[in-house]
C-alpha cells in the first residue's frame, strides 16, 4: 500500500510538471504569436517542449503566417508601384501643360510678329494634341486592365491591315531617314483577333519605332507553327539589357529624363490587348536591334 502511494504521488508529480511545462510552452507560444502580429518577422512560432497536437496546430499557424506576409510583401511592391505611377502620371501630363501655358504667355505679347505667332500656335497645337494622346493611353490602359475594353475576336486579315499602316506611314519613315525591310508573307490564313485592336497593336509599335529607332528597320510577317508572327525590329541605342524586362511596363520609359517625348504607355498597350486577343508577346534585344514578336492565333 505504501508502495502505491508512493508511486501515485510520483505520477501526480509527474504529471502536474508535465502539465506546467506544456502551460509555459503553450504561453511561449503565444508571446511568440503576439510579437509576430506587432512585427515583420519571418521567424516561425515553435513549442519550446514536444507536444504533436500543438505542434500540428502550430504548423497551420506558422503556414497563415507566412501567407500574410506574402500578402504584406506584394502589398507594399504594389505601393511603391503605385507611387512611381502617381510620379510619373504627374510629371508626364505636366510637361506638355507646362509648355502650352508658356507658349500661351508668349502669345500675349503685342509686339509678336505673324510669323514667330504662327509658329508658337503650332507648338502649342502639337503639345495639346501630345497631351490628348496621353489621357487617351492613360484611359485606354485603365479600361484594358479593368477588362472593360470591347473586343469582338472573328477573323482579320493581318497582311491587309499591316500593309495598309506602313504605306500610311510611309512618309514618316523616308522623313526619319529608315532603311526599311518589309517581309510580308501573302496569301496566310486570318488569324482570331479584334480588327481595331490589331490596328491599335501595329499603329502603336509603328510609332515606337518611329520615336526612338534609327537606320534599319524591318518589318516581316510569317507563318510559324499553329500561328502567325508579326516582327517590328529597329535600331536602337537608347535600350540596355537591364531595361528589357521591362519594356511593357507601364509608365516605363527609356527618356530618363522623362521630357515628354515618351510616356511609357504605348508598349503596355501592345502587351495588354495582344494578349487579350490571345496572343503571345516577346521583347528582344541583339546587335543593337530591339525587337518585339507578336504570335497571333489562327482563326478556326
């Protein structure tokens, strides 16, 4: 009898320490818990002594934990996105306001000669119609991403459409001085695609081009696998490796020095409704060529 009491108080004992040891474990635990609320921790919550059901439920902790801080670390990319965006929407619609209402003080002045008068009312036309064009990509751009730009995808004819822009452009490429290759494969199938956002798609690259190529330009459009590739490639030295992933980036610019020349919106464009009409996009820099390869989809 002595002997079992002796070994009862012993389990009692035993199991009142186990018992405390889990209660400061568990207690641990949740100090651990509460600092990672308060903080930005990666640091998983642990049990400071074995226990497989708290363990178990820890691990789930630890999980939701790390999801939130995913959450919090793509939370603050996209903030400092959005403040970049902010910056540059503000600085770029500055720069041609700026230079209208400087233009627009110009022409107060009495003595102002008809010819010099002429002259600054057609900058000021210009940069009115530059800054028309930017609230225009900013709007389109916002409607593209929020899926509430109208797309019809039927059957479009990419050699009539993009034949017909680079005669339209024509003079625009002589003017700049291009030494243009055009490879326009005839006679390939219609590819599944919305006929004005395919327009959009060549006017846009057309005018990349025309903004910041130089020398050789080519232009080809061919059959490859189950589809059709449009190819823009122009001279450039304004590209580096480092800028290339990011080329369709909205508000990305190569004028670093942002002066108005070049939003950034017109690649973002290209990218955006290409790939609503189910293509593929690819951006390409070699030998001072920068290239951009549209796959488009054959219609069935």
């Amino acid at each position: 009898m002595l002997i079992l009491c002796i070994l009862l108080s012993l389990l009692s004992c035993g199991l009142g320490l186990w018992a405390w040891t889990q209660r400061k474990a568990l207690r641990a635990a949740a100090a651990q818990l509460a600092e990672q609320s308060r903080g930005d921790s990666d640091a998983r919550v642990r049990l400071a002594v074995p226990n497989r059901s708290a363990e178990a439920l820890l691990e789930q902790v630890n999980r939701l934990l790390e999801l939130r801080r995913q959450d919090q670390s793509r939370w603050r990319e996209r903030e400092q996105s959005l403040r970049r965006q902010i910056a540059n929407v503000s600085h770029d619609l500055r720069t041609p306001l700026t230079s209208i209402l400087g233009y627009l003080q110009l022409l107060e002045d009495e003595d102002l000669g008809e010819e010099e008068r002429l002259e600054y009312l057609e900058v000021v036309e210009s940069r009115a119609r530059a800054l028309q064009s930017l609230i225009t990509g900013f709007y389109d751009l916002s409607r593209l991403e929020g899926g509430e730009f109208p797309l019809n995808r039927e059957p479009v004819n990419l050699y009539a459409s993009l034949s017909g822009l680079l005669a339209a452009f024509y003079g625009d490429f002589t003017e700049k001085g291009f030494d243009m290759t055009v490879e326009l494969e005839e006679r390939l199938p219609p590819v599944l695609a919305d006929s004005g956002g395919v327009l959009r798609v060549f006017t846009n690259l057309i005018r990349n081009a025309l903004d910041h190529g130089k020398g050789k330009m080519t232009v080809k459009l061919y059959r490859e696998g189950d589809g059709v590739v449009s190819l823009f490639a122009n001279q450039t030295d304004e590209l580096t490796e480092e800028d290339l992933p990011r080329v369709f980036d909205r508000f990305f610019t190569s004028d670093k020095m942002r002066t108005g020349r070049n939003t950034g919106l017109g690649l973002a464009i290209v990218k955006a409704l290409a790939e609503q009409m189910g293509c593929r996009v690819e951006a390409g820099l070699r030998d001072g060529f920068f290239s951009i390869a549209i796959q488009w989809v054959y219609a069935k």
